[in-house]
C-alpha cells in the first residue's frame, strides 16, 4: 500500500519521525497500529453498550447528568 501526503504533511510526519529516531515508515506503521486497535476497542465498547441496553440496562439521563456533575465537582 502506499500512501500520498502533500508535502508540508509529509516534511511534518518527518519531522515527527525523526524527533522519536524513527523512519517515517516506522512511524507510520505504529500509528496506523494504534488507530486500527484504538478502533477495535471502539467498536467493542459500542456493541457492548447496545447489547446492556438490549438487555434494558442502562443509566436514565438524569443519572449521568448527575455521575457527571459528582465528577466535575472540586
């Protein structure tokens, strides 16, 4: 597979790269890594979360404002 950047996107991945002591190539690789297991786990937690509410449980509206607010508060 080979992928086309404009160059200043492609002078900034670069950068990046050699910042780390990586090839853009490595770089590369690693990212798109990450992107494909952050995207799996997304997906995971999405089915997940449909089938609990298939199952009718879930948190009412009113509870998550409010686990929100406990958060948010100092």
């Amino acid at each position: 597979m080979e992928v086309r950047l404009q160059p200043a996107k492609e002078a900034q991945f670069a950068e990046i790269a050699a910042k780390r002591g990586l090839k853009p190539d490595e770089l590369a690789q690693q990212v798109l890594s990450r992107y494909l297991e952050d995207d799996s786990r997304f997906i995971e937690a999405v089915n997940l979360g449909l089938a609990a509410a298939d199952c009718g449980d879930f948190v009412e509206h009113d509870e998550v404002g409010a686990k929100i607010q406990q958060i948010l508060r100092p």
